[in-house]
C-alpha cells in the first residue's frame, strides 16, 4: 500500500443519510473519514459534534479523522474520544494552552494533530514536534467547502515537509502531512511533489458525477495521479 491517504471530508456528504454516505466512501476506497466540526464562532459555520461521530462509528472500519474548528477546544476533545475518533486535530488560535491541548488528545487515547490556517506561521510547531502526529496545512480558509486551492500552501508544505524530515532524521517520531482545501484530481500531485502525503477532498469526491464513477472514479483517478507523482 502506498503511503498516500485520501479522507473524504462529510462535509460535502449528503447530511439526510451520512451512514451510507460514509459506507459509500468507505466501499469506494477512502483510507479515512474527515470530520469537520464547526462552531458559528471560531469559523462561520455550523456543523456537527460528537454525536453524529459517535453515529457514524459503527458504519466503517477506517479511521475518523476530527478536523475541529471550535474554541474552546479542550472541553470537546474527551467527547470526541468517547464518540470514536481515531485522530482530533485543532487550531493553535483557537486554544489558550496549545501544549495542554494536544496532551489532552493522546491521553484520551487518540492521535494528535495541529492545523494552520494560511496565514499561520508556522513557528506554532517549534516546541510541539513530540506532541504531533499529523500536521495539517488548510489551503483553504477554514469555515467551508467547495473554495479554491491557495497556491501559497505549495511553498509552506515544502517548508513542513522539511521540518518533518529533519524530526524524523533525528529520531523523532513520524508525522503525518495533510492538506486541506480545494483538493482535486488536477492538483493533488503537486500537493503530493510539496511533501503532503494525506490528502482531504470534500467537494470532489462527493460531488463526483456516477457517469464518470461517482466515489470510486475520482479517488481511483486522485490515486492514479498521486502514483504518477511519486518518485
Ligand atoms: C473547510 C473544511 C474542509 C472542506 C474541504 O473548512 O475543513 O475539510 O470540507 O472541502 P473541499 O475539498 O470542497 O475544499
Ligand atoms: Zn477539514
């Protein structure tokens, strides 16, 4: 298997039946579940909590991955522990104790993650590398889908990537590199060629017409792609 991942995000789902949205997704080759939980207050938007992850758990086998774009963070991290997600990612902005936050994460029993924005620096990750295991870049502006990839995202991935590297050379652990925002079959493998190796995409798997395949067209051609792009 290709160390490549792809996590449709739900939020271009079809909300009136997420369980066999995310089966669908599942059966059509998706490696995680991206989960976009959203307060109408550290973005403009609201979305879905820790029930409907908790909902949506039995209905597949791979990994949830909790995108949460909500402030405060903390309170909400050991409910989404409860409900099943496999991996809590947050906004630095949006806790007041970054390290405190991504502590509470891993001691719920997850895998932790930090997300900058694209106007973040990304100085946010100098004394958290060992807390981390996956950094994820939005190349978007956080609140919704179907916006345009910002191409400033290319050179900051290069930037991280080498970070990541210089980490793992020195015996830290691995870190995982996701991007997130405008993610299409047409720019995925310059992501990738930038150092990303995970890979979200809500409007262009869920919006994929079933002539050309419907789910399992476009994550077969995102592959495809990512495969043509690697070394
Ligand atoms: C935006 C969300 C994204 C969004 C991506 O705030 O974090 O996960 O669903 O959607 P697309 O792939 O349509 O840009
Ligand atoms: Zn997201």
């Amino acid at each position: 298997m290709s160390n490549f991942r792809i996590a449709p995000s739900i939020l271009s789902a079809d909300f009136a039946c997420l369980g066999d949205e995310v089966r669908a997704v599942e059966a059509a080759g998706a490696d995680m579940i991206h989960f976009d939980v959203m307060d109408n207050h550290y973005v403009p938007n609201l979305t879905i909590g820790p029930m409907v992850c908790a909902a949506i758990r039995p209905h597949v086998k791979i990994p949830i991955d909790v995108h949460l774009m909500v402030s405060p963070v903390d309170r909400i991290i050991e409910d989404f522990a409860k409900a099943g997600a496999d991996l809590i990612t947050f906004h630095p902005e949006a806790s007041a104790h970054v390290d405190r936050s991504l502590q509470l994460i891993r001691d719920a029993g997850c895998r932790a993650g930090l997300v900058l924005n694209p106007a973040t620096p990304l100085g946010y990750l100098d004394h958290v590398m060992d807390r981390l295991d996956m950094i994820l870049l939005m190349s978007v502006n956080p609140g919704f889908g179907g916006q345009s990839f910002i191409e400033s995202t290319i050179p900051k991935l290069r930037a991280v990537r080498a970070r990541i590297d210089a980490h793992q050379n020195a015996g830290g652990s691995r870190i995982r590199l996701e991007v997130d925002g405008g993610v299409k079959v047409d720019n995925i493998g310059r992501i990738a060629k930038a150092g990303a190796d995970t890979f979200v995409a809500g409007s262009a798997v869920f919006s994929a017409p079933d002539p050309d395949g419907g789910y399992r067209g476009v994550i077969g051609r995102m592959r495809e792609a990512l495969a043509e792009a690697s070394p």
